[in-house]
C-alpha cells in the first residue's frame, strides 16, 4: 500500500473514480453495452430528469453546440438516446431512449455491486467513513451543488 500513501486524497479519488469507471465499461461491453465511454455519462446525467434540446445541454455542460451535436450523434448511433420532435424544427431535442434507461440501471446496478466488493474490503464501518470523508472534502472545495444539480463538468 506505498502507492497510496504517497498520494494526495484527489488523486486517490479521481483513480478510484476511474478504475471504477473502467469496470463499469468492461462489464457493460460483456452484457450488450459496447462501445460505450465515460464521457458519454456527462450527457446521460443531463437527460436523467428531463429531455433536453442540444442548445439546453451545451448550456448547462458548458460546451459548444457543434461537441454536443457530436455527442448525441455517437449516443444515438448506441441507440441509448433517441431525437424528439420539437415544435421549432430548428432545435433538436434529444431524451434517453429505452436501451438508455437499461444502460443507466445497469451503471447503476454494476457500480452498487463495486460498492459492496469495497465494502467487503475495508469493513463496512470504514467504507461508510470514506464516503463521509470525501463528501466533506468535496463540501470543503465547492463541489456539492454541482454533484448535486448533476452539472459536473467534462474533463478538460
């Protein structure tokens, strides 16, 4: 365990965060999820409460149109999200198709899953500390609202 005393708790966040993500993939590949990649989540979470026109996921990811429009095109293309008809034929609105909906209960399901071989791991008791703890930092650094409003922000 010298690898994780030398580094710093983001660090240790962000790679556990990873890894995770990497599980998630690699099992979703083997039950019928293919092709599928983390920065597509940034998009999904913008689609979870409602559908969304291009213009209105841009805004709110904080990135241009023409990124947007490549991101949906991609997810459409893994029929995990669907074009709604809009009023103004100019605006193209986007929601979570069926396979989408089965694509974020199975993120769901597979990371609930990691959670509990974790929790097996440490102990309960310390899982649920670490969890505490990161949630504080996170608290401490500004975080929250934007987990919380499901506004995270693409890498860059």
């Amino acid at each position: 365990m010298v690898v994780e005393s030398t580094l710093d708790l983001g660090y240790l966040g962000s790679f556990l965060g990873a890894r995770m993500n990497e599980l998630v993939r690699a099992r979703g590949a083997a039950c019928g999820f293919p092709g599928l990649r983390d920065s597509y989540g940034y998009v999904i979470q913008h689609l979870i409460e409602k559908d969304r026109t291009v213009s209105e996921l841009a805004v709110r990811m904080e990135i241009s149109q023409q990124a947007v429009s490549k991101f949906v095109s991609e997810l459409a293309r893994h029929e995990v999200i669907e074009y709604v008809p809009m009023k103004d034929r100019r605006v193209t609105g986007v929601r979570l198709s069926k396979r989408g909906w089965e694509a974020v209960r199975f993120a769901r399901k597979t990371r609930t899953q990691l959670g509990r071989r974790m929790q097996k791991a440490v102990g309960r008791r310390r899982y649920e500390e670490a969890q505490q703890i990161l949630a504080a930092c996170l608290a401490a650094l500004g975080g929250v609202d934007r987990v919380r409003t499901r506004r995270v922000s693409l890498p860059r």
